[in-house]
C-alpha cells in the first residue's frame, strides 16, 4: 500500500493536484481532486499524507474540484468553488475557507451519492472489533467526543457518517478529517498532545472550525466492524454524567429519524436499523467531560 | 361523545395490510415498530396499538370483543379508562391505514 506522504513530496503533490489531479482513498470511496490553489493542495498533503494513494487506472467514486471564482469579483474578494463532476451545487466561499469547502463538499458528496449504504448522521468509532455509534443532532459534541475517543486509541470511522450496508450489519469505515468548531477546537488541543490539527479558519458558516486528521492507524485500516453500543450522546456544560439505557424500539425511531435516506431505503432500511438495533446497548449520555464519556463508553467494549 | 364510543364497537375491525407488515420488538418493552411495505411507513406503536394489532392480526373482530379481549390485561378499576383509550388507539390505527373497518 503506497500512502499519499510516502509517494511524493509536498511539491510535487501540489503541483499535481493543479495539472491532472491527485487521487486518494477514503475509506470504500476513491477520490480524484484537482485544485490549482496551493493552501488547498498543501493541507491535503498534510491532513490526508497517511492515506492510501488511489489509483489513476481505476474508477474514481468522485471527481470534485476546487476553483477560483472566476469574475471581476475576484479582485475585490477571492472566492472559490466546489464543482462534482464538472457541476457545482454551492454558492463560492471566500476563498481562505477553500479547505473547508472541500471538506463539505465530499460530505456532501457522500451524503448525497453513497446511496448504496444506510447513511446515519452519526459519529462512529470502533475499538477490539465493536462499532461505537454516536447519533446526535450538531452541536451535541458527537465530532468532539468521537475526536477524544480517537485520540485515546480508538479507530475512527467517522465523524459525520454511519455507512452500513443493508444486509450485513457492518459498518464501513470513512474516516475523514474532523471539523472542530469553535470551543472543541481549543478542547481537543487540550485533551491531547498527538492531536494534528490544522490552522483554524474563522467566520464560516459554522464559526470558527479547524480539521482534525484521522490518525494513521484509522486512515489506512478500512476493516468494518459490527455495532456494538448505540449511544445518544448530549453534552451540557457543568452537567454530571448520566448514562441511562434506552429501550430498544424507541431507540430504533431515534436512529431511522437520524439517518439521512432511511424512507428512500424502504425495507432494506428498516431492515438494517433493526438490525444494528439488535446488535447494540443502547444509551442516552448527557457529560461535560470527555474523559467521563470515554471511560463509559470503553466499559462496553471490553 | 358515548353513542360514537359505542358505534365504534360495534363495528368489525381487521388489519388488511398484515401480510405487508414488517415488526420489530425486543424483550425490553411492550412497544413496537412496524415496518409497512404498501405505504412506506414506519410506525412506532405503543403497548395499547401493539396489543390490539395482536389480537386484529390473529382474526377480524368487533371492537367489543377488541375490548373484552385486552380487559383482562388491566385491572377492573381501569376498565373505563381502557374503553376510552382503546377508542382513541383504533381512530388513530385506523388513520394510518393500519386497521379498517369490515362487514
């Protein structure tokens, strides 16, 4: 397995995501990316050097670009853009958020397009074989949480995406950067020293956000894992930790509602929340301290 | 307010759409969730809905017999709570296309 840091060096990478692109892997997924914005090819560099490089010859699930905003507008306030497949389904973004847009672009991307899996709006983390899913609304501190888990050893699979595919009650690892926003960002700085975070980038449309990279072991290793524990994470400031069970049939109507194509699955949807239902603990967490959560969340995968 | 109670069970009740009903129940409460194929829906039912599809799924009946059925579960003292709430579980079954009325 050749990985993108082991492959090329930072010159050469950037200079190639301007001509014919760069292609990484992510998981289940093959990304092709070309940029000629040199801040947007060097931070992929260094948040994704750990990443298995993909391979030009073969089918690339996406093919997305980061643009300069063309337009008088451009000597005023830079802008760029998003395109998918030559297409582009967002409005420019300043162009010092280029990274950002990028790393919502392939969200969406996966949001939209990975149809083929059941799509949890979800946080999902996976230590001695056992997937952890952390479903939450935002702002529940789930990237946070999952970010801390990672740190203190656990594989990543997700901040932001559950994927399983129906039938076989695994979930697909797609471990991509964390986006930290505002408070999480100094937290996270905090709570470990191998935290690898790049700059921070202020006034976007979610406040100030950094990027955690995934560490080495979850970039490269794409293993799936069955569910284990089902958690509805909540964090509230000062509160005292609260772990309490959740009977399984509600639990079940909290997931399907957090999923973001369970009703465009049908059956094969139902089907497979059932079924991580089956195969987990189920528990509502209220914390405010990340090392209460951890300590919770590690007794049920002993 | 109790002639429509009583029009209600008066009438035969059964649940078309069983065959394309997918459940999900586990041990650790008496609610379901129902899957149905024919409209897509999902349905999270409670211990009173879940009992009474048991017993519609098993054979048409009266909503009499629906309430003589499900009184043994509670106590005597709660049987006019019971008649009440069965009517209000029946109305809303029936809106979801879960239960119909049959002559």
């Amino acid at each position: 397995m050749e990985l993108i840091s082991d492959s090329s060096n930072l010159d050469d990478f950037v200079i190639a995501a301007g001509g014919p692109g760069v292609f990484y892997r992510v998981g289940p997924f093959q990304i092709h990316l070309t940029t000629p914005i040199h801040d947007v090819a060097s931070l992929v560099y260094r948040l994704y050097g750990s990443y298995e490089l993909g391979d030009p010859g073969s089918v690339s699930d996406f093919h997305v670009s980061i643009l300069p905003a063309r337009g008088i507008r451009r000597y005023v306030r830079p802008q760029a853009q998003f395109f998918i497949d030559g297409t582009c389904p967002f409005d420019p973004f300043p162009r010092d958020t280029a990274f950002p847009l990028l790393e919502w672009g392939i969200n969406w991307c996966i949001g939209s397009r990975a149809q083929q899996y059941l799509i949890l709006h979800s946080a999902v983390i996976e230590k001695n074989g056992k997937a952890v899913v952390l479903a939450a609304e935002p702002g529940s501190g789930k990237s946070t949480l999952a970010a801390a888990l990672m740190l203190s050893g656990w594989r990543l699979f997700s901040d932001e995406f559950g994927l399983m595919r129906p039938g076989t009650c695994e979930f697909v690892p797609v471990p991509r950067t964390i986006a930290l926003k505002n408070e999480s960002i100094e937290v996270i700085r905090r709570f470990s020293d191998h935290a690898e975070l790049g700059p921070k980038f202020p006034k976007t449309r979610k406040g100030t956000v950094a990027h955690l990279a995934a560490s080495a072991a979850s970039a490269v290793d794409i293993a799936p894992a069955r569910p284990a524990l089902l958690v509805f994470p909540k964090f509230e400031a000062g509160a005292q930790l609260r772990a309490k069970p959740l009977a399984k049939a509600p639990a079940f109507m909290k997931l399907a509602n957090n999923a973001f194509n369970y009703a465009a699955q049908g059956e094969a949807g139902f089907s497979a929340v059932r079924d991580i239902v089956d195969a987990s603990e189920v528990l509502l967490l209220r914390f405010s301290r990340l090392e209460d959560a951890i300590g919770i969340i590690s007794d049920y995968v002993q | 307010m109790a002639d429509a109670l009583s029009n209600l069970f008066e009438i035969n009740w059964h649940c078309p759409g069983v065959a394309r009903w997918r459940l999900a129940h586990w041990s650790d409460s008496d609610e379901t969730v129902l899957f149905d194929e024919s409209s897509g829906q999902t349905h999270f039912l409670a211990p009173l809905a879940t009992a009474v599809l048991e017993v519609l799924s098993d054979q048409p009946c009266s909503g009499g017999s629906l309430l003589d059925a499900l009184s043994s579960r509670v106590e005597p003292a709660e049987l006019g709570a019971l008649r009440q709430q069965l009517a209000d579980v029946v109305r809303r079954l029936e809106a979801a296309g879960l239960v119909e009325q049959w002559n």
